[in-house]
C-alpha cells in the first residue's frame, strides 16, 4: 500500500499509510496534500483516521472526553488496546488514572531531579564529544549517531534511573530493536516484542532490588512516591520505567541527528552557527526549528470516545485516528516557509510547535529532551569549527511513530 501524489493531469487515490517505506522516508508531501484536500483523512483499507491541520490537532490534545489515549499511542493489533497502558504508562490512560498517575509520576520526576542532572550531561557530553573528536583528528570521521547521539540521552536517562554503566548498552540496543519496524509487516515484529519483553524483565528485576535497597535515583524515587495515600504499584513503575527508555532516549536521539543534518545542508545558517568563535546563543532557536522542521514524534493514535465530525466529514465513534504532529508543524495556516529551514523563524511561530504534544499529555520529558539537546549543541559549537555531513549516506531508522536517523556520518574540524 503506497501514499500517493497528484500527478499532472491526474487525480490519483489518496492513502496515508504509516507502514509504507516510502512514506517514512518523506512525509511531508502527503501531509500538505491532506492539508489542502482531506484534513479529517480515512485510509479504508487500514480503516484507519487522521488529522494533519495545526487547528485541528491543537484542539485535539486538549479537549476531554473524544480523542481518548486508553489505548495507547500506537497503532499496530498487538500495542493497540484497553492493556496499553502496561506498556505505555500514562500514554495509555485517560482521566481520572491518567492524572493521579502523572501527579504520582511527577512526584518522582522534578524539575529538581533534571536540573540536578546538568553537571552529569555535560560530564558524558565532554566524554563522548572528546572521543569523536580523537577520531576525527586520526581523519577517520565519526557518525554522530552511534558515537555521540545514540549514547548520550540513553546514558542521562540510565543515570537517572539507576542503570548501572555496565548494563547500558545492552539496554540501548534493546531499546533500538523495539521502535524499528519491518516493510510490509502490520504489526508489531516478533523481535520487538522479544526486545520489549527483555526490557520489562530486566525493569523487573530492578524494582524488586530498590524495594529492598533504595537508592538515590529516579526508581526509588517513583516506589516512594506518595499521592492522598495512593502509591504506584510495581508494574506502573516498569511501565513508566519502559517508556522513559523508549520514547525518551529515541526522541532525543533523533532530534541530535536532525538537528546535524538539517543545519548542514544550509550553509549560510551553518556558517552563523559554528563560524569565527562560534555563536552558541544560536543554539535554542536552532534545535526549536529543528523540532518545528523534521520532528521526531510524527505521529500519535487515539481512540474515538465519540463521533468526530470535521471538514464536511465523519470519523465514528470506535475509530483508530492519528494526530500526525509532523503535519501540524508544516501547516501553511500557522508558519510562513513552512517547507523551509530556517534557524532565524520568528520566536512566535515557533511557539506553536506540536513536538511534544499538548494538554493532559504534554511530553513529561520535554524539558529534558531540550536540556541535553541544548548542552551537546553548545559544547560543539564551542569544541568544531567545521561540520561536514556526508548526507547521501545517512540511514534512517524505520518506525511508524519516531522519524530519525540510525546513522549520520561526519567529519569535523576542531578549534
């Protein structure tokens, strides 16, 4: 099944199909066709619903009781249900649990908590930055995803959960394996499923220890958490710990590799950022356009509590419907140049991104994911002078939900 184009002269069938290939590779066209044709967008032979306007989404993430998240944020038969929530923590759940467990949750996860990480992001920051930069003074270049960006957030999150150093690449490529998605395959791959299992085995056994011992980090932390005499139980600790480890590290991760890419394939904007001493007050807007350009939450699934009626058209109650973030953030009604990259866009603009969502289900991570983007960025503006992407080789990685690269090859020159 293929997402198609208008051809000239014709008028060819329209289908937004997440699994597609070729839709994973490049979205964005038929996200502005459904834009302009279809907003309110049915795939008949998935059965499937979406939203691609700006308006429309915005309005979804934060109206109650219509786009419900009870059964996950994930559209293929095995993640998509009433049990989502073992595996999705408050990604599978609506109000009244969604909001004691994010409270509960949030009692564990502080600002504090990632302010205090600061320090331990630059330090890790420092020392996958010096080893990248040992490699490309040897001429061999280095791939900013598996030596920098691929390393970094697994490592802050494993740090803040209590993830021992020895354990954390395993954990990593676990992680990997649970988000890449085969073509032609509907659901989810029976090597995810092995990989989700190990991951919430090993999330298992880390709990039963912290219930013995406690310790200074965020899993303790989530076991003590106390709400009006209400506690999290076992199994929302390894869900949240699950999810933290997959949607946070893969969504930072692929907003590093964007943010290399995108930037290195405009010269002029590259030239402000990384040219004389090097100007890191660029930094915030150039990861919050990236966010806005090429974000790595693409797509979000919810449940119809009710019928939706929008655009002279129909989604009934009952319906799987997508809130396709990455069109919202390329809606001509809301960003001028929408397909255009631009570091120097309009602060105001860039406040309406849809990135991290919105509402009751607004990222939990989003201050984190921007504080280690942030940090990295800065330190190698501060460390480079030069940055070379070699883009005809970079590889992404296959995933209905999360658009990134698995690998972008580079070259540097130091300062």
């Amino acid at each position: 099944m293929t997402s198609t184009l208008n051809t000239p002269g014709t008028q060819t069938p329209m289908a937004l199909d997440p699994y597609d290939y070729a839709f994973q590779e490049d979205p964005y066209p038929v996200y502005a066709r459904l834009r302009a044709e279809e907003p309110l967008h049915h795939n008949p032979d998935l059965d499937l619903w979406a939203l691609t306007r700006h308006a429309d989404i915005a309005e979804a993430v934060r109206t109650e009781g219509t786009y419900s998240n009870s059964w996950g944020v994930a559209i293929e038969k095995s993640a998509w249900g009433p049990d989502a929530h073992r595996v999705m923590s408050i990604l599978g759940m609506d109000p009244p649990r969604q909001k004691t467990m994010r409270s509960l949750v949030s009692r564990g996860f502080t600002p504090r908590r990632v302010t205090e990480l600061l320090p331990r992001i630059q330090a890790l920051t420092d020392q996958y930055l010096r080893e990248c930069l040992a490699r490309a003074g040897d001429g061999e270049g280095f791939d900013w995803i598996t030596d920098f960006a691929g390393k970094l957030p697994m490592d802050v999150i494993s740090e803040m959960m209590g993830v021992p150093p020895e354990d954390r690449d395993d954990v990593r490529r676990q992680a990997d394996v649970v988000v890449h998605r085969e073509e032609g395959v509907y659901d989810v791959p029976p090597a995810a499923m092995d990989a989700s299992l190990w991951l919430v085995g090993y999330y298992q056994e880390m709990v039963t220890q912290r219930r013995r011992q406690p310790q200074d980090d965020l899993t303790s932390a989530l076991l003590a958490a106390e709400m009006e005499g209400e506690r999290l139980e076992d199994e929302d600790v390894i869900a949240f710990l699950f999810l933290m480890v997959v949607a946070g590290n893969e969504t930072t991760t692929k907003l590093l590799g964007h943010c290399l890419f995108h930037l290195t394939r405009h010269p002029d904007q590259l030239a402000r950022v990384f040219g004389g001493a090097g100007d890191p007050d660029l930094v915030v807007p150039w990861i919050e356009e990236t966010l806005r350009f090429d974000t790595s939450s693409q797509l979000l699934a919810r449940y119809l509590l009710r019928d939706v009626e929008l655009h002279g058209r129909v989604a009934p109650k009952g319906s799987k419907l997508l809130l396709c973030l990455g069109s919202a953030n390329r809606d001509e009604r809301v960003f001028s140049r929408p397909d255009e990259y631009d570091i120097f866009r309009d602060k105001d603009e860039l406040a309406q991104i849809l990135s991290f969502g919105g509402g009751r289900h607004f990222c939990l991570g989003a201050n984190l994911a921007r504080l280690e983007a942030r940090i990295a960025l800065t330190s190698l503006v501060k460390a480079v002078r030069s940055v070379e992407v070699d883009h005809d080789r970079c590889g992404r990685v296959h995933s209905l939900n999360v658009r990134g690269f698995a690998s972008v090859p580079v070259r540097v020159e130091a300062r």
